[in-house]
C-alpha cells in the first residue's frame, strides 16, 4: 500500500475536519429547531390537535369559569389533585416556574383541573394554589362535577379519563384563544416545558383565526 504524501494527508484531514464541523452544526441546529419549533423556512404553525367542548367549572374564588371566559387567551392546563402523593407537587411547581417566566405575557393564563373535585373543594384548592404563590385572576384552580371533568379530560382535551385518579395524565396541555389543543408536553422534561415557553410565545403573537 502506497503511504500518503503529507500533502495528501493534510488534504484528508482538512476533509475530516469540515465534515466533523458540519455534523457539529447539524446537531446544533437540530436542537435549536426543537427548542424554538422554528422551520427552515421560519416559524411553523403549531398544528391544531382537537377543539375543546364547551365547559363550566368552578374556581376556587366561587365564580363559575368556563371555555367562553378563556376565549381570547392563550392558556396551559394540568390535571392535578391535592391529595396527590406523587407527580402533581412537582408539577403544580413547574406551574409556577411558568408563571413565574412568562410574567409579562398579559394574554396567557394557567388552568389547573381538580381530578378529585368531591374533596377538593374551593376551600381546599384555595389553601393548595397559596403553597406556589399563584396569582389569583391568572393561575385558575378549578373543580366541579366528576362526569364533566372525566369528560372534558377524556373526549376535550383527548388525555383519558380520570375516572381512578392516579392514573390521570402529567401532561401539560396549550390551548390557544378559539379554545384549540396545540401542543402537549411532558411536565417532567425540562428541554419540553423549554418549548411549551417559547409555544405560548408563539401563540401569543399568532393573529387570530
């Protein structure tokens, strides 16, 4: 076998090296693409996934709430319940990082669905929303009846129902202001509550239909 010379040695390297640096950018771009949901060509509208039925529910301040009150907002919605030993702490904190990073989005509201609306009561929800210091009039806590809820969760929002509620969803769900489902993300992925940040950012700016 012919040793290379060093000029073609410096020439297989110089290659190598471009091709390292194009494979490094790819992988950059690629992560900047699912951080940002940004298209080659642009910001690509988020897809609408279902449209919720309309609901009426009631918040822990005693007014009932319902599609029609949110319509005009962007909002992002949990199921959770305070008696929860499990995921629903956790998640209800990362609610609160939420709100806590998208303050000066005046159009964006937080929904949080009781699961176990027969003990969770106002008084209840009330006590629980004081512990993440949610703001009262943005960061809504809602119960209610039990089949409403079972099927707002299950045939609206498309996540299953709660009929055993340890074993309702742990996703966070992004409605957009006609009351559509755009996006779902895992509310223990931090590169995914990344993108459900920069989604509502989107839909924030998206002109209405």
């Amino acid at each position: 076998m012919t040793p290379l010379s060093s000029h073609d040695f410096r020439r297989l390297l110089l290659a190598a090296s471009i091709s390292l640096m194009l494979f490094s950018l790819g992988g950059l771009l690629w992560l900047n693409l699912r951080l940002t949901g940004k298209s080659f060509f642009g910001t690509a509208p988020l897809p609408v996934l279902a449209q919720l039925p309309d609901f009426r529910l009631v918040e822990r301040s005693g007014q009932k709430l319902g599609l029609s009150d949110l319509k005009g907002k962007v909002w992002i919605a949990d199921f959770i319940f305070t008696r929860c030993p499990g995921p629903c702490p956790r998640m209800s904190s990362r609610m609160a990082s939420l709100e806590r990073d998208l303050r000066s989005e005046a159009g964006l509201r937080l929904v949080s669905i009781s699961v176990d609306p027969e003990f969770d009561t106002q008084e209840v929800l009330t006590k629980y929303a004081a512990q993440y210091q949610a703001e009262e009039g943005r960061w809504f806590f809602l119960t209610g009846d039990k089949t409403a809820i079972h099927h707002l969760a299950k045939f609206g929002f498309l996540v299953g129902g709660v009929d055993d509620v340890t074993l309702h969803t742990t996703r966070f769900v992004l409605v957009d202001r006609q009351g559509r489902v755009r996006g779902y993300y895992s509310s223990s992925d931090e590169e995914d509550l990344r993108k459900l940040g920069n989604d509502a950012k989107a839909l924030l700016r998206e002109t209405q239909a």
